[in-house]
C-alpha cells in the first residue's frame, strides 16, 4: 500500500487514475492486513478490479463484500465470442450484473474486432488484449504515463475505454 501511494505521488496521479487489481482468488483472503489495505484503498479513492472473475474461486455473493468497481471478464469467457451461444449467454449476464451494480467491465484475452465488436454491442466499459497492444512491464507503463501527463489535457473529450 505504501508503494502504491508513493506512485501516486511520484507521477502526480490522482487516485482515480489507477486501478488496483486483485484476483477473484485473493479476494476471499481473510487477512487482517489485506482487509486494512482494502479499506486503505477505498478510503484514498483507488478504484479496485476483480481480476479473472468468474473462474469459480468465489461465488457472486463476494460482490456485495468488496469495494470494487470494476469486474473483469476473464479471458476463457471472451475466447469463443461471438459464436459460442454459452459463451455469448454468460458474458451478456455478467456485463448486465455489473452494469446494474454500478460496476464497468473490462473483457480480457481481446485478440480479434469480432470479439470487440460483440462486447461494444453489448456495454462492455473496456477491453485488454492482442488487439490492443502488447502487455508492458511495469517501469514502461510508468513511463507511458509520466508522457501522458505531459500532453495538453482535453477535459471535454470522453473515452469509452476503447481508445
């Protein structure tokens, strides 16, 4: 947590500008530490993604006990989009729970615009995956960022999260 604020200051980010992912597994630790970062977390206005949901570590109940914002599609679900009508059914129900909780999503393992496209049709928030990039080791993604934040800002400019 203390590197975490430290980034924070460092890159002259604003907490919600970083997202904090912890996997479904971690997310039923019962620690006393990781619960008092989770509240940290919370408290300091870091938004909190559970990683890899859905892949039967945790049950749907573990929504209403962590303070997340965003649910991310694990990419074993996204795979067989948009043909697979199971496939197809699960990604739907889990984009309309979240959505209806006030949560984004964020699908994993996006790697063809079939895929994409299905997830936009559907109000899926965000996307990660070979069809937007490679993924970056910590200290590139810092840089990216540290160059970002020296660009002109368009504060009335949306993003959708698939730019």
């Amino acid at each position: 947590m203390e590197w975490i604020l430290q980034i924070l200051q460092q890159y002259k980010l604003k907490p919600a500008q970083m997202t904090i992912e912890i996997s479904e597994k971690e997310a039923l630790i019962q620690d006393t530490q990781f619960g008092s970062n989770l509240q940290r977390m919370e408290q300091a206005g870091l938004p909190l993604a559970i990683d890899d949901f859905g892949t039967g570590y945790a049950n749907i109940s573990h929504l209403l006990d962590l303070p997340a914002s965003t649910v991310k599609l694990d990419k074993r679900f996204v795979d067989k989009l948009p043909f697979d009508k199971h496939s197809v059914a699960l990604v739907r129900a889990i984009i309309t729970m979240a959505s209806s909780m006030g949560m984004r999503t964020i699908a994993e393992g996006v790697e063809r615009t079939d895929q994409l496209e299905f997830l936009r049709d559907n109000g899926c928030d965000a996307y990660q995956g070979y069809l937007a990039g490679l993924a970056q080791p910590a200290e590139n993604a810092l840089h990216l960022v540290s160059i970002w934040r020296s660009l002109p800002q368009q504060p009335d400019k949306e993003t959708d999260g698939y730019n």
